[in-house]
C-alpha cells in the first residue's frame, strides 16, 4: 500500500487555485488515469477550464458551486462527487467565505475508458 | 455534467460497512474503473477484504487507519489517500469513537491501467 497527502507534491497553482499533481508520486503509473488534489481559496473561484479529458472529482472539503458552459451553477458539498464531460467549459466556486474548497479528482481520455 | 450524491444509491452492506457501489449510476460507463463509496462506523472496523483489482481510496470524512497484509495499521485522515495493490489483504478502521469514516473508492484491473 501506499499513501497520499494533500499538500505533499509540488503546487502548480493555476489563477488563485492550488493545484497537486500527482505526476511526480511514486506509482501513480498504476493507475488508469491521472490524479490531482486542487484548493478552491475561500470565497474564490477558479479560472475557467475546459480540456478533452473526462473529470471525476470529489469534494473532501467544503462546498461548491459548479457552473458548466455557462449554466446555473450545482451546489456540491464534502462527499458529493461530478462528472465533467469532454471539452466542457468549468467554473468552480468556493461558497464558504472562510475555508478553502478541497477537490480530488480523477482524469482521463475517453479512449481510455476501456469499459465506456 | 452529471453528479452523485453519496447514500443517493443501494446500499450493500459488508458487515458493518455501508457500500454504496456506482454500478447502478446513470453515466459511470465513460470511466476506466468502477467505484463506490462506504462507510464504517464510529468506533468500527471493516472485514477483511483482498481481491486482485486495485483499489485507491480518498477519505472523504474522519480519521480512519488500514491494516494491510497484518502490518502496523497506517493513519489516514480527511483528504489522504491510499493505493491497495492486488490482493493485499486490507482492514480498514474507524479511529473515531463518534462520527462515521466515509472512503471514496475508485478500483480496476492491472490490465485496464493502460499508462501503468
């Protein structure tokens, strides 16, 4: 087994939001998809993102608003997961103006889901 | 965007532990894995489990502590995770006398980690 933490790999921060690759920890080859944690700063929000990989992400801290290609934002909260498509456009907004929104999420290229 | 609550599906207990696969969730076809939650409860610990996928988990709530092949347990808490590799024998324990510990699992064959 092995064990992960927030916070232990390098930041690439992107706008006001932390953002932990898991590229550079040991035996994430492992996996079917790449990983990231990301840190929605309180009261902030992040740059918009859109990218051709699917995301699934899961909120471990805090709560959320997700707005995609410019719809009425979702609220989400700790434990609730969301399914980005393909090349959709994202904004994620951190509600609570007093601690930071903590995503995990999982990503990967439709090719590559084997079972999809 | 599609999103998922935890608890929102069936719940298919292991002993004390609720297990809240995604099997039966509208969209989970387009991932490279399956996934789950689950919950063990306050002050509880999970049965044994060992089985050849691989298995991370992302501790969503609590403070817990895995047991894997009979070695010294290693501490997780909120926002930690954990990589099983096949057929390590895992225990997983609540550390907390008075809230529930809630795990999201995501898990797949060797063979379906086309980066690994």
């Amino acid at each position: 087994m092995r064990t992960y933490q927030l916070g232990r790999g390098p930041n690439q921060p992107v706008g006001d939001v932390d953002v932990f690759r898991w590229d550079g920890y040991e035996g994430v080859g492992a996996m079917p998809f790449r990983a990231m944690w990301y840190q929605v700063p309180a009261g902030g929000s992040s740059p918009a993102d859109q990218h051709p990989e699917l995301e699934l992400s899961i909120v471990v801290a805090g709560a959320g608003a997700v707005e995609v290609d410019g719809r009425a934002p979702v609220e989400v909260r700790t434990g609730d997961a969301f399914l980005l498509e393909t090349e959709e456009r994202h904004v994620v907004h951190n509600r609570r103006p007093d601690e930071p929104l903590v995503v995990f999420s999982a990503y990967w290229f439709a090719k590559e889901a084997g079972n999809g």
